[in-house]
C-alpha cells in the first residue's frame, strides 16, 4: 500500500489532501426531519449491499493508508446500525486513525454511550435543532425530544470530550432559539454549532429566505452578549469557532453563505459503499464492487489515489455562484437514486 506520507498520490487537482472519511453506516432514520427528510415515502438500500463490519474496517484502514486520520460514523441515524460499538472498536483498533467520531439524532444515545466510549469512540456529536419539545415534534415527526436530552446528559456522563450540538437554524421556524440554544450547551458543558440550512440531498422544501447567515447569526450573538472573540481554527474544520464574553463558546458552519471549499478534505462512503467526494456530487464510485470482487489493499489504494488526484470538486462555491437556486436535486431523481439522500450518504 502506498505510505501516507506520499501525497503526491492523495492529494487532488487542487492541492487538496485526503484527510477525512465520512462513513454512514446506515440510510435509516428514526426521525423525519423537515430539512432532510420531508416527504412521506423512500427507497431503502437493499440490506444485503450494505458493507460488513470487517468491510468497513478494511476500507477505512486502507484510506488510513492514503492519509486518512479522522473517521467520523454517521447514518441516517449510525446507532441504528445493531452492535455499533464492535464497528467503533474495529475502527479504533487502526492505529493511524487519531480521532474517530460519531454523529447521532441522540434517540438511542443514552443506552449506548457508555459502550462506544469503552470500544474507542473518540468524540460524539448531537444533532439538536430545538429545546421546545412540541417544535421537535413538528420538526421530527416524532415526541421523543426527551431522548435526545437524555443522550446528551448520557455523553457527558460516559466521559466524552468536546461534545458539540448541531442546530440547523431555519428562519422563521428554530431561529429564535439562538440564545437558549447557547446557554443550554453552556450549561451542559458542550459547544452549539449553528448550521446554516443547506440545499443538498433531500432538502426538497429548501429556499434562500429560510437561510439565517453567519454574518446574522454573528451580529444578533453580539447584540446580546458582546463581540465573540474568534479562536484559532483548524483549516480543514467545517466550523468557525468564537470564544463568547463571560466563557463558554459556539461554532458556525456557513457552506451556504461562506463555502470553505479551498480546504475541504472530506470524503463520503454510504452504507453499501459508494464513495462520494462531495456533499453536493452527483456521481460517485463503487468500492463494494472491487472489494467483494477479490481486488487486493493495494489495489484499492491505487483507485483511490487515481480518483483522489482527479478531484476537482467546489460544490458548495458552485451553488453558492448559482443564478437561479432551489433544492439541489429534483424529488424525481431522489426517488430513483437513494443515494442522492442526504441520508445515505451522510452529512
């Protein structure tokens, strides 16, 4: 297998290298969140397509090989997935992987959490858009908002640090929600990430004026509790992180208004193998095929460098230099390829 350091193989037409996997584990959801799930029927990947434990392992050892030094486990909802926490201690057990995350809705977080910190998971993020529980309804389709805040108290509990809440902020909907949303991450020793409402994957009810901008949500923060103080940022991180007067801290991930394309080096694998090199592609490449076809380490790690090195992907620029936009893909594709879904290939 090439080395990790020869990153004139891993790194793409860009300058960019290949330093994060995305792996969704599973394309089911216990929710049905508005901005990611909003229609009534989908198609489900067929159960035997999805990798294997020991093939996601494999896989994520061979992008370990090419570079790779954070995994992050994502779905649909990847606690779904039975026994996650075998997957999390195959994954820890590969030594060039420095830090391995997990993102949950937080419904089955609570009788898990403790599991996934003994087989290795490294940090773990909440998806929490409201701290109203009949809103979360609304939003989810679901009245299991006290699930989600009793995973979170479970996280806490169980020793991870760094725990970080994602909120989707959607004007008109959760956007005043911004202030309790900071004070309760406060509270429970954990740092709020707000999201500006993206127009990938399923988001089918997506437009521009439900969009709260970073240089809002900045402004309204400062009108309430003074200038947040910028803190140094890791240029491959999604999020902007500000350190807020009197303590404490929140972060912002801005694709929409202000893309951090020049430094993404993230790619997507979805439950049943497919490699995504965007958020916003449309295309992607089969690793199933050649991994249940006999193909060696090796060979894999040379596809991936081939179609690493070709990599010119800006989707979030290019939709944000879009004259005209909507919902990224029509509902009528999304019905004929599920791998379109945000939920599939994970965020």
């Amino acid at each position: 297998m090439p080395s990790p350091s020869d990153s004139t193989l891993f790194r793409d037409a860009l300058g960019r290298p290949l330093g994060q996997l995305r792996v969704s584990v599973t394309d089911r959801c216990n929710l049905r969140c508005r901005y990611c799930m909003p229609e009534k029927d989908y198609h489900w990947l067929p159960h035997g397509d999805l990798l294997r434990y020991e093939e996601i392992a494999r896989l994520a050892a061979i992008f370990a090989g090419a570079g790779v030094g954070k995994v992050r486990l994502t779905g649909g909802e990847p606690l779904l997935r039975r026994d996650i926490a075998e997957l999390v201690r195959l994954l820890a057990a590969i030594g060039r992987i420095g830090d391995l995350a997990l993102t949950t809705n937080g419904i089955l977080l609570a009788e898990s959490a403790a599991a996934l910190r003994r087989a290795g998971l490294s940090r773990i993020t909440v998806s929490l858009d409201t701290l109203d529980p009949r809103r979360f309804r609304e939003l989810t389709r679901q009245d299991l908002h006290e699930r989600v805040i009793e995973g979170i108290r479970a996280a806490g509990a169980a020793g991870f640090p760094g725990l970080k809440l994602d909120t989707v902020l959607i004007r008109g909907f959760n956007d005043d929600e911004l202030f309790p949303m900071i004070e309760f991450a406060r509270a429970a020793g954990a740092e709020v990430r707000f999201i500006e409402y993206m127009d990938v994957g399923g988001a089918t009810l997506w437009s521009a004026g439900q969009v709260v901008s970073r240089a809002e949500i900045l402004a309204r923060i400062e009108s309430r509790y003074g200038p947040p103080a910028p803190l140094v940022r890791d240029p491959s991180a999604p999020a902007e992180r500000f350190a807020l007067p009197g303590g404490g801290s929140f972060g912002i991930i801005a694709s929409v208004t202000s893309p951090f394309c020049a430094t993404c080096d993230r790619s997507r694998l979805t439950a049943d193998g497919v490699w995504y090199l965007c958020l916003y592609a449309l295309h992607g490449v089969d690793l199933r095929a050649p991994l249940r076809g006999g193909a060696s380490d090796e060979e894999i790690a040379q596809q991936l460098a081939a179609v690493w090195a070709a990599r010119t992907d800006r989707g979030a620029e290019e939709r944000q230099q879009a004259r005209s936009r909507g919902p990224l893909v029509p509902l009528e594709s999304l019905r004929r390829d599920p791998h379109l879904e945000m939920h599939t290939r994970g965020g």
